[in-house]
C-alpha cells in the first residue's frame, strides 16, 4: 500500500513537471521597453510556433527521463536481489523486493532530476533566439 502511494505521488509530480516548458529571458533593451512584456510574449509565441512548423523540436520533455530512470532502478533492483536471494536461498523474493526497491529508487531519482532546470534542443533555441533578434529582442538565457 505505501508503495502504491509512493507511486501515485511521483506520478502527479511527473505529470506537473512534464508539461513544463522553457522559454527565452529577454534583456530590457529599448525595443522591449517600446512593444512591452505582453508584445514581446507574443513574439516569443510566435517564433516559437514558426520553429516547430520548421522543423525544430523543444526537447523530449522530463516524463521520458522518470519513466526510464524508474525502469532503469527497477531492472537493476531486480538483479541485484536476485543475487542476494540467490545468496541467501530465495532467488524469486529477492527479484520481487529488490525490482520493488529499485523501482522506488529509481523513480525518486528521476523525479529530483526533473526538478532541474529544463534546457531545449540546441536547434530549436538557437531558431527561436535568431527569429527573436531580428525582432530586435536580446536574449540572455533560457529558463
């Protein structure tokens, strides 16, 4: 039961932080100040939308990464309690405990790895921060 709540709980935490995406900061330069923030996220919109029609991805998204470190702890907790059940006489409970173990494991890793800061297809920032220069916007990072 406790691992069904584990569960659930990085679930509703991977799907919050899988459907987060990065944009461009844009410097105040006086092109920024004249449009103002509404204008300019608008444009960051649109070169955004004129990237992905082009071709350029965003990125793979974080739900991709939890569910494969989750698989990855799972099937490496499996292993290694198979040797130890194997070692100690019960080779199938030491798969089920450690596949469970390494699952929990596995999943915890991948949901503290999601909480980084996301950062895009080099591609696809570098289509949006030129679309958004020759606007006339400086661009300073991605966040």
């Amino acid at each position: 039961m406790k691992l069904l709540l584990i569960l659930m709980a990085g679930l509703i935490v991977l799907g919050v932080s899988a459907c987060s995406s990065t944009k461009p900061i844009l410097y105040p330069n006086s092109h920024f100040q004249s449009v103002g923030r509404e204008a300019a996220e608008q444009d960051i919109e649109a070169c955004k939308q004129m990237a992905a029609s082009s071709g350029a991805q965003e990125g793979s998204g974080r739900g991709g990464n939890v569910a494969t470190s989750t698989a990855m702890g799972a099937g490496v907790g499996a292993a290694s309690g198979a040797v130890g059940g194997a070692i100690y006489g019960s080779a199938a409970h030491g798969s089920i405990i450690g596949a469970t173990s390494g699952a929990v494991a596995g999943l915890l890793r991948g949901i503290f790895y999601s909480a980084r800061p996301a950062q895009p297809n080099q591609a696809y920032a570098n289509f949006v921060s030129r679309c958004l220069q020759e606007k006339g916007y400086e661009i300073t990072g991605w966040q």
